[in-house]
C-alpha cells in the first residue's frame, strides 16, 4: 500500500520572480523531475518525479514580496 503525504514550506528569496522562475526550473530539470513545465502567468514551475519507490510531484508557487520573492513548495502525491 502506498503511503500518501503532502507538505508544504514557504520561504523568502532575493531577486525577481522572472529570475527565480527559470532558476527553479533548471533546478527540477538538474534534480531529476520530468515533465518540469514553467508557467509564466501564475508563475508556478510543476514537476514529477518517479523512481522504483518513490514518486510524486512538486508545484512551486512564486510571489512578489516587496523586491524579493517568495517561494511556496508544495509536495504531492
């Protein structure tokens, strides 16, 4: 039986959302997530991840926060 737990964090980064958005795409991409897709007008980045055990899928959520941004990291299954 598959065990199914979701969490999520929130943290606050220097920079743009335009630079942070690719950033962490490239990130995924590097970290082994398929199917990483960017979308610039929610700016959210989703990506998968399945190995023999374990799988799932991430969605980073980028808000303003004055000059900087701030990332939402949600992990699901």
């Amino acid at each position: 039986m598959a065990i199914r737990k979701s969490a999520e964090e929130v943290f606050v980064v220097a920079g743009a959302r335009d630079d942070i958005i690719r950033r962490c795409q490239e990130a995924l991409t590097a970290g082994g997530f398929s199917g990483v897709e960017a979308n610039t007008t929610l700016y959210q980045v989703v990506g998968i991840f399945r190995s023999l055990t374990t799988w799932g899928e991430i969605i980073v959520t980028l808000l303003p926060e004055g000059t900087n941004t701030r990332v939402a990291v949600r992990r699901g299954v």
